[in-house]
C-alpha cells in the first residue's frame, strides 16, 4: 500500500495510476486494464516467482495478444512462462553477466548499449577503463555462475571463492571458503585487475570490497546491491562499479517497450566486432553531439505515416535518405540515425542512406526529440512532404493551384 501511495507524490513525467489488490485475481488485471485498447505490454516484476508465474497465466488467457515481460531467474518457472508465447523472460542476473562480460571483452560496445539505454554519467565515446587479466569472483550463487558462464565463454581468467562451491571446474581456479584475507590472498588479489562481489549479502559484499581495497587498492571493484535502504553504505563505500538488479531489470524491460531491435542490434554489433561499434559511434556523436540519446520507431502506415504512405500507395518512391531531409534546411538532413530497418519480415541492421522505403516498414531511429516531431511532420503533413521531395513548396488553396496550373501550361 506504501508503494502505491508513494505514486501520489513521486514527479513523474506522466500521470501513474496505481491499483492495491491480488494481481493473481483475473477481475482486479481487469480492473487495472489490461484488456484496454491502449494496454500494450504486462510487466510482471514481484519477489516470487511462482507467483510471477500464475499472473502471465491469466494475463495470456485475458489478452491472448499481449506482449508480457516476466521477472524470473529459475529454469523450471522460465519454461513455464515460455510455453505461454509471447513472453520476453527478464533474468537480471544474465542481463549483468552479459554486460559485464562485453564490458571487459567489448568495453565499446558496452559503453554504446549504457548510452542507448540513457544510464547516468555515461558519456558516448568514453567507455568504462577495465583492465584485461586475473579476476576473482566471490559468490557463486545464480548470479555468480552466470558471470563464470560468460567470463568462460569471452576467455576471461577467473578465480572463484565461495563456501558451497564445488571443485570440478577445470577452467578456473576454485578456492571453497568466504572472500576473508587470507583466501583473496590465496586467490592472488596481488595480481588480480579486478573483484567482484556478488553475494546475496550485503554486508558480505560491503566487507569483501573493503578487504580488496586494503589488500589491493589497484583492483577494479564490482559490488552487489541487493537492498535499496543500503544505498547510502554502498555509496560511501567507493566501487568502481555497482549492480542493482532492479535498475538493470528496468533498463532491459525499457529496451523492450521501445523496440524489441536495440537488443537484436547489440547482440549484431556484439558479433560484428568492435570495428563496426566503433563506425557507429563515430556517427552518432557527429549526429547528436552531447545530447543524449532519444530512441523511437515509426511504422510506414495510414495510421503513423498518413502522407508517406499515400505517396509510396501511388507508386512513388523515396529513400531513407529523402525521408531524413531537414526541412529548414534542404541541404542537411535530420538529427538522427537509422538503426534498425524491418522490411517485409526481414530486419536490416544499420541500414543505408539509399534504402527505399515501402509501406509496412519499420524503423528504429536514435536522435533528438526535435528530429523525431520534424520527421512526424513529414511523414503525415502533404505539403511538408511534396518539399522536402521536390524542393519548392506545392500550391495550396484553389487559387494559387489555378495559378500554378496556368503557369506550367505555358
């Protein structure tokens, strides 16, 4: 109830309705409208997942078509949820491994995905300074193996220390106990570039951080924060870098509801390597320059792209790159960058300029909010489009269409 009323008083760009009641209760998810037209994804994000589990179950039988976003780490409850169709599984914890691994193997295109998704005090360009070697992982709960999967599958060397940890893992160095002195010594935190605590302690993670920069104040320190109340401690603290599941829960979930492309292009980039990140980055700074990044998509319909699509119905054609005109200055184009094109079921990565456009197509953009209202405009607005098309204004009103006529005819 805390919660809800807090809604009341947080500054929230939009106004946030709030509803306390049993959500496993199919009248109280009609009550909150989730059979509403304007509904268009369920976020399911309580502490049990069993729970999370029942909620999909009636929102699928509810709203056969809506998309829904689910919290869970655990397989069993993930396969269950699968089976439902259309639900984007959340897992924090491989989210953070996934990041963290790009973030030492990839740091570019781990600073871009941190740009895109707008986290504080990142600068585009400016990616996070991780050195590459030795890393000890204290933990090794959910969240601990899934950073071994990943550090084993980037080839990044890891020392694993944890009470109840097994020692047939024959790829690292596994040391049974707690993260205390003598074992980060045993696991040579001399040598090591880098820690991270990842137990679901807070005062164990507090303890080992202040243990490293003792023994190794050189080390690139990662922290685990598993209570919002300790924030406070955790700041004080000084790590390099803090994992709060739930904000890395929101961004992932903040990707989806924008576009579902960003992660299709950060996997793609992930696979190109760093020379086609770098190629983007470079590109989207020219663009942007220091203005954050503002992520939307249009879809070329009556409904989105009324004028547009009149214009492609009549057997016109016209590229990304005609679409993209400024139409204060027809020499220049747009504040913005194409990312992601879907034609005909087939999305393009990075399309080009020269790209034709058809009706049904999609696209992801990165640019400013000016860009985005300057391009609605010409998508939906006639004349703005017959301009940036043509270069001259067409002739409105019956007169001056009288006179335009009778001046072609001589």
């Amino acid at each position: 109830p805390e919660r809800i009323k807090a809604l009341a008083l947080r500054d929230y760009n939009v106004k946030m309705p709030g509803l306390c009641a049993d959500p496993t209760v199919p009248k109280h998810l009609i009550d909150a409208g989730i059979q509403m037209p304007n509904c268009h994804a369920a976020i399911v994000l309580t502490s049990n997942e069993a729970v999370n589990v029942q909620i999909a179950v009636m929102v699928r039988l509810l709203s056969p078509e809506l998309p829904i976003y689910c919290l869970s780490t655990q397989e069993r409850f993930q396969d269950q949820l699968r089976a439902l169709g259309g639900v984007v599984v959340i897992n924090p914890f491989e989210i953070f491994a996934q990041l963290m691994s790009n973030a030492i193997a990839a740091p570019k295109l781990h600073n871009l995905n941190a740009f895109l998704v707008r986290t504080k005090t990142v600068k585009l360009g400016q990616p996070l300074n991780i050195p590459a070697g030795r890393w000890i992982l204290c933990g090794y709960g959910r969240m601990g193996q899934w950073l071994h999967k990943y550090f084993v599958r980037q080839g990044i060397p890891t020392v694993i220390i944890a009470p109840d940890i097994t020692p047939d893992h024959p790829e690292c160095v596994v040391i049974k106990g707690l993260a205390h002195y003598q074992n980060l010594q045993k696991a040579g935190i001399a040598e090591a570039v880098g820690v991270i605590a990842c137990t679901d302690d807070d005062h164990e993670n507090l303890s080992i951080l202040m243990c490293v920069q003792k023994l190794q104040p050189e080390a690139f320190t990662i922290v685990r924060q598993n209570r919002h109340e300790n924030q406070i401690a955790f700041d004080a603290a000084h790590a390099d870098l803090i994992l709060q599941s739930s904000m890395t829960t929101a961004r992932r979930i903040l990707k989806h509801l924008i576009s579902p492309y960003i992660q299709h292009l950060v996997d793609h980039l992930g696979a190109q390597g760093e020379v086609v990140t770098d190629q983007l980055i470079h590109r989207l700074k020219t663009t942007l320059e220091d203005r954050p990044a503002h992520l939307w998509c249009i879809t070329i319909n009556s409904t989105d792209a009324a004028a547009l699509t009149a214009h492609l119905d009549e057997g016109h054609t016209l590229s990304l790159h005609g679409l993209l005109r400024d139409p204060h200055n027809l020499d220049g184009t747009l504040a913005c960058v194409p990312l992601v094109m879907e034609h005909n079921g087939h999305c393009q990565m990075l399309p080009d300029d020269s790209q034709p456009l058809a009706p049904g197509d999609k696209v992801l953009f990165c640019g400013t909010r000016g860009s985005e209202t300057l391009l609605a405009a010409s998508m939906n607005n006639a004349y703005t489009l017959h301009y940036i098309i043509h270069g001259h204004e067409q002739p409105r009103g019956y007169v001056f269409q009288w006179l335009d006529n009778l001046r072609a005819q001589r």
